[in-house]
C-alpha cells in the first residue's frame, strides 16, 4: 500500500475514529528549527540573567538542557573576571597603533580615494593604521564558528602585508548573493546569509528616459522614479577611537579568524571620535556603549581564553528586508 493510500483508507475507513486520525497525524516527525551552527558565546562577561536569556531563546534543546551546568560555570569564572576587570583596568588604552609600512601606502591611498569610503565614514577624521588586535574593544558577544572556519580555509595560513589589506581595508570585495522575491504589489522580499544586508537609501530620478518606459508595470507616462538601493555596507574593518581606545565597529569575524591564524597586529580604518556621546551608536554587536567605554570592557584576547567562552548550537539565520511602497492619492484645494 502506498503512502496516499494509506492517508485515503485513514480518511474514508468507518472504522478510524477520529481520535486514531489525530493520534497518526500527531506520531509523525515533524520538528521546528531543525538548522542549527555552531556559536563562541564570551559569556564570562555576561550579566548571569542575559546568559540565562541567550541560552534560553538561542540555542538547540541539548545546550538549554545544560543551562544549569553553564551557569555554574560562570559562577566559577566570576572571581577572575573581577581580579582581570581590577588587575586590567585600562588595559584597552594602551593598545599598539603604529604606521602603515611604506609599501601599504599605495593601497591605503586607493581606498581613502574610493568613493565608497568617503560617503561611509566622510564624517569622521579617518586613516588606515596598524593596530594591535588583542587589545581591540570587542563588542560582540558570540561568532559564528562555522563561518570563521570557513574564512580561515580561505586566508592565507600566515597573511603577509598584501593579503592583510585586502581582507581587513578592501572597499570592494565578494559579497553573498541576495535573494529578492516579490511577494506582493509594490512590497519587496530581499534576504542573504549575510547579517550585513541593509536599505542604503532612496532618491529622487527627475530625468526618465525612453529606456525607463518598459518597466513601468502599470503603463501610463513616467515623470519621475524614487530610486531605493539595498545591498551591504562597505566592507572594511573600522574602529572607534576614543582617546587611545579602539572599538571595534565592523569586522568582527575577520578579527577572530586572523588572530585565530596567530596575527597579532592588522591594518584597520581608525574613525576618531571626539565627542562618544553624540558621535557614537547607542550599542554595537547588541553591547552598550556605556560598557564598551568602561574601565576593563572585552576585548579581542578574551576570546581566546578557553574557558571564557562555550560553544552552543544555536539556530541558524539570515537577514531579511522588506521594501513597501505605499501610495496615496486624494484630489485636494488647489
């Protein structure tokens, strides 16, 4: 018997109750969130009530099984965080900044001329440095281990200086496809593995030419178009500079993978910030400002204490955006 008729004889048989049905249809396996990665969480600086929120509502059925046994973990770590938070106070400030060498010049030349850079960070005082990578303010609290391997199978097994300015300052570089789907009249579904997807703004197309008539789906004569862009933001590894403090504010992963490789030291984009209050976000990688500037925040080296971070399956996402252009049109007093 095949399966439709089996599910036909379930349905028409006299002899199958209902409760036997819903009993046969609830037996079968059907599971939720079946995709899951593997994730680096630093949960050694966690508060304990956001380490019980992320396990909670993150991570697979086994991982939410150990919660207990995560937390009294941390609470064994919580006396050396302390000692480090006391023994390591401005630790961050003093982090290496030193010169690009000579023959990076060039290349820092070609991308502070790109016009990419200028319209991403025109509004900072900004240059390419050398900085030390164990002493960058790290926001982000978990990396996707999956995709740092797959960026250290891609690198260099020791970068030298060429390949260090195209991974961390590069302008351009090879993005993840986006899917785009239109779902419904003027409503536009885009997604990518990559969490960067982002709306980089709208304008207004005052000249419509012959080649623009075509795609206006509902006919008629064409006199202006507001143009909408998505895509990702420009990919090179910034930071935040507050005195001689450097926040890391993109680039995260490529950070973790080189100094997993053994870098020490990385070219990255300095953004100076004069005053961090107006100048800079209100939280980066979902941490607050107000840690990230205290005395002993996290930093890229804690990452590599082992015991300052857990692996925990964790459901597997991507980045979605929705565009809606919504019309409105009334006869009104001239």
């Amino acid at each position: 018997m095949t399966a439709e008729q089996s599910v036909s004889t379930l349905l028409t048989t006299p002899e199958t109750g209902l409760g036997q049905m819903v009993q046969a249809v609830s037996a079968s396996d059907v599971q939720v969130g079946t995709h899951s990665v593997p994730q680096r969480y630093l949960y050694a600086h966690a508060m304990r009530g956001e380490v019980i929120q992320h396990v909670r509502t993150q991570a697979s059925a086994g991982d939410r099984g150990r919660l207990p046994a995560i937390l009294a973990d941390w609470d064994a770590l919580q006396p050396k965080v302390r000692a480090l938070q006391i023994s390591e106070a401005g630790l961050s400030d003093t982090i290496a900044i030193v010169p690009l060498p000579p023959e990076a010049e060039a290349f820092a030349a070609t991308t502070n001329a790109d016009l990419l850079v200028a319209k991403a960070f025109g509004s900072w005082n900004h240059g390419i440095a050398m900085v030390e990578i164990d002493k960058l303010v790290f926001p982000q609290r978990t990396v996707n281990e999956e995709y740092i391997r797959q960026l250290i199978c891609k690198y260099p097994s020791s970068p030298d200086i060429d390949a260090l300015l195209r991974i961390c300052v590069s302008p351009r570089t090879d993005m993840a496809p986006i899917q785009h789907l239109e779902v419904a009249p003027n409503t536009h579904v885009f997604s990518s593995p990559n969490t960067d997807l982002r709306f980089l703004g709208a304008f207004l197309k005052e000249t419509i030419g012959v080649e623009d008539t075509p795609l206006v789906e509902a006919g008629g004569l064409p006199a202006a178009a507001v143009v909408g862009f998505v895509g990702y933001g420009t990919p090179i590894i910034n930071a935040y500079q507050i005195g001689r403090r450097l926040v890391l504010g993109n680039g995260h992963h490529r950070v973790y993978a080189l100094r997993k490789l053994g870098v020490l030291s990385i070219p990255i984009m300095i953004l100076e910030v004069s005053n961090p209050l107006t100048e800079m976000p209100q939280a980066i990688g979902g941490t607050p400002k107000e840690l990230l500037l205290g005395a002993r925040p996290p930093l890229v080296k804690d990452f590599m204490e082992e015991d300052f971070s857990i692996t925990l399956q964790v459901k597997q996402r991507i980045r979605q955006l929705t565009m809606m252009i919504n019309a409105n049109q009334y006869e009104i007093p001239a």
